[in-house]
C-alpha cells in the first residue's frame, strides 16, 4: 500500500463511530455533479463513462465541490457511478444527456442473466480498477483535508436498473421478476452481492475511508419484499466487508465506517439497526426522533434536509436547516451522532450557493451547540 498523506479532518470518521467531536460534520449526495459548473465544463467535452474510466478526470470532479467550498465540506465522494458494477458483469449502459442511464440490451427473462453476464466477467476488482486507481489518486491529491469515501448501488437498486433499462415511475418490470421469477432474481442478487463486496472491499485497500451502499429503490418495496430481496444482501454486505477487513494487514481497514441508505424503507428501521451499518442514512421523509427511537443499539444517523429546500430563499434555507438540525440534536446524548446531509442528491438546478449556505449554516449552529 501506498503511504497516503496523514488526515487532518476526521470528524466524520468519529461521528460515524460515535466518538466525541467539536461540530458535526456535513458533506452532500451528488456534491460532484451537474450543479456546479466547473463540472458541466469537463462534462461538455467527455462521454460520462469516459470520465468515470479516467482517474485524472474523476479525481478533478471529485475534489471540484472540495475546491469550491473550501473547509466547509467535511468528506469527499469519488466520482463514479453506481452502474459501473453492471458493466463490469458484461452490460452495456450508457448515460444519456439529460435522461439518465440507458441498457441498450436489459435483462427480460432469466435466460439473459446467462447470456449477459459471462462467467468469466466476474472479476469485478479486475474490471473496476480504474475507479481503485481513481480512489488512490484523490487521496493522494486531497493531500489530508477530508476523508475520501467510497460507494456501491446496492443489489435490489442494481437489480431494478439491469431489468428496467433505466430509470422508472414504477419499477414493474424489476418487481415483476420478484414475482415470476424468484430463484432468479435470488441468484442475480446473489451475483451482485458478491461483486458489491469484493469491490468495497478493493475500494477501502485502495484508499477509500469510508465507504456507502445506495439502495435508492428500497422504497419501492413493502416490507415484506424487502425483507426477502434487499435486507439479507445489505446485510450480507457489511458482514462480509467487516469480516475480510479484519483481515487486512493495514490497521487503517479495520475500522472503516459504513453507511447504509435505505431511501424511502420507513418500514425497515429497526431491521437496519441490528445490521452492522454504522450509519443509517435518512430520506427528508423520516423524522430522526422517530427513527431513534426505534433504534436500540449505538447507531449514527446520516441526512436530512430535503434537497428541494435549497430552492428556496437563503433566509428560509437557514431557518430549515437549523430545525432538520436541532430534530437530530434533540438525542445528543451519547455524543453527536449526526453526520449532516441533505436527504437524497443535489439536483442539476441546483445553485451552488445555496448549498454554501446549507454548509455554513450547519457550521454555526454545530459549532454554537457544542461551545453552549
Ligand atoms: O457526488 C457524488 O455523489 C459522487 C458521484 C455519484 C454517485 C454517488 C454519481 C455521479 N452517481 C452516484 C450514485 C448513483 N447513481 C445513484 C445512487 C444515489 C442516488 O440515488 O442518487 C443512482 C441511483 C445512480 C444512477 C444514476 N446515475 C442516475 C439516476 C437516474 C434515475 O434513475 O433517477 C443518474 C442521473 C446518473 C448519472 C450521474 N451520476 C453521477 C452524475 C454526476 C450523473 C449525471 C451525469 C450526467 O452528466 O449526465
């Protein structure tokens, strides 16, 4: 391993375990994105993928937002896609500008999971070493000044884009195969456990400091289906991934957060705090004191100001934001366990001013809370 520049800001890495800290860290989905301008100039000139595949070209995008709000962001995410590990199995995906995500060639029966996906594709690390090489380059280039974290879709959410195509109002078709096709469905999310923990794991060994599973689409299911399709993979995850990191020869691994955001699954609260997450990530739909208290063991929790809040008048912006604040902070019992976060990602139109205030806003009034 590279030796990587020592950290100078760990908060997050110590909200996330529910060590003390002087203010509560705060970083936002889609921080690296379509909002900031600086972005939409590299984007002019290169495909999506294209610059998901070049380390130099992530990197820059990923330290842009660093860059822009300099000392108010508390962790950079690596430029990447959740799709990624669908093309790493075999399948075409590409971003249409404007649109979103597009499988020229979807998964239709359980016959394509076969066709689509060659045995010997399943080399995630092998197939995704650009996104390992792009980690360790940002932590090198971050130099210190934030944690570096790191992310994968989680199965059932990867699962609906490889049967959809793409995007969906309803996700019929993905929960169609829950349906019709069980064992199938079983044996594909299967596949995309296995490729999710091998390249968290290559993520961490090669710089990530904290690492993040989107299930998006979790919502989309009932309790019940969740329970049987997503539940025991993301739980699966953390296992495997805590487990093979003890391992490690690096001390660095042994400890690596990991953050679980389940978007819309109200139902599975108490389900994601027996797993081994270390932080559960709220959608701007659930209330944090309703979720604590449904929450035995010592969890951190991560969100969650609506993203379309910061449409709104900077003065308003305040105001909201210091109340999302003050609903986590009503339960600081046991140390600050908030990591701030808007409750799902920064949307194109975005101003990023206004996701400035969102930041100094959390500043002050963490920094207030902990001096009183
Ligand atoms: O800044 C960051 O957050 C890091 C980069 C990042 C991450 C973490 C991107 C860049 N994508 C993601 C994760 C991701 N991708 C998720 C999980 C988080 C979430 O729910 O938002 C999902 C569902 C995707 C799939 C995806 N990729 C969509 C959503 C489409 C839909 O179904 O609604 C879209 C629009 C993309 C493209 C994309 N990914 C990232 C960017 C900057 C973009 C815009 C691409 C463009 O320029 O066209």
């Amino acid at each position: 391993m590279s030796t990587f520049p020592p950290l100078k800001n760990d908060l997050i890495l110590r909200a996330a375990r529910g060590q003390p800290t002087e203010r509560t860290p705060v970083w936002v989905m889609r921080q690296a994105g379509r909002y900031l301008p600086e972005f939409r100039k590299v984007r002019e000139q290169h495909d999506f993928f294209s610059m998901c595949r070049t380390p130099e070209i992530a990197s820059e995008i990923t330290l842009q937002p660093v860059r822009r709000y300099q000392g108010l962001l508390d962790a950079a995410i690596i430029f990447s896609d959740i799709l990624v590990i669908p093309q790493a199995l075999g399948m075409t995906v590409e971003m249409v500008p404007g649109k979103g995500p597009h499988f020229p060639d979807p998964l239709v029966t359980p016959e394509d999971i076969t066709r689509q996906i060659p045995h010997e594709k399943i080399d995630v690390v092998g197939q995704l070493g650009y996104v390992l090489e792009a980690l360790t380059l940002t932590r090198h280039q971050l130099n210190g000044e934030v944690p570096l974290l790191g992310f994968v879709g989680a199965p059932w959410t990867l699962m609906a884009y490889m049967v959809e195509g793409g995007g969906s109002k309803t996700f019929s078709k993905a929960k169609r195969w829950l349906y019709q096709y069980p064992e199938a469905s079983h044996r594909l999310l299967r596949m995309l456990t296995d490729a999710c923990v091998d390249f968290l794991v290559g993520q961490v060994k090669a710089g990530a400091q904290m690492v993040q599973v989107f299930d998006s689409w979790a919502g989309e299911l009932g309790p019940d289906d969740f329970t049987t399709f997503s539940l025991p993979y993301l739980k699966e995850i953390a296992q495997r991934v805590k487990a093979t990191l003890a391992t490690s020869s690096v001390a660095e691994h042994h400890h690596v957060p990991m953050t679980v955001f389940a978007k819309g699954a109200h139902y599975a609260i108490a389900q994601l705090g027996a797993t081994e997450y270390d932080v559960i990530s709220l959608d701007w739909t659930m209330d944090p004191s309703h979720v604590r208290s449904q929450l035995s063991t010592g969890k951190t929790l991560q969100g969650n100001l609506d993203p379309c809040i910061l449409f709104a008048p900077h003065d308003e912006i305040r105001q909201r934001t210091r109340a999302m604040f003050e609903q986590f902070s009503a339960w600081d019992g046991e140390g600050q366990r908030h990591i701030a976060n808007l409750g799902h990602g920064m949307h194109p139109d975005h101003d990023p001013e206004a996701l400035r205030v969102y930041f100094s806003t959390i500043r002050e009034v963490s920094t207030q809370l902990k001096a009183s």
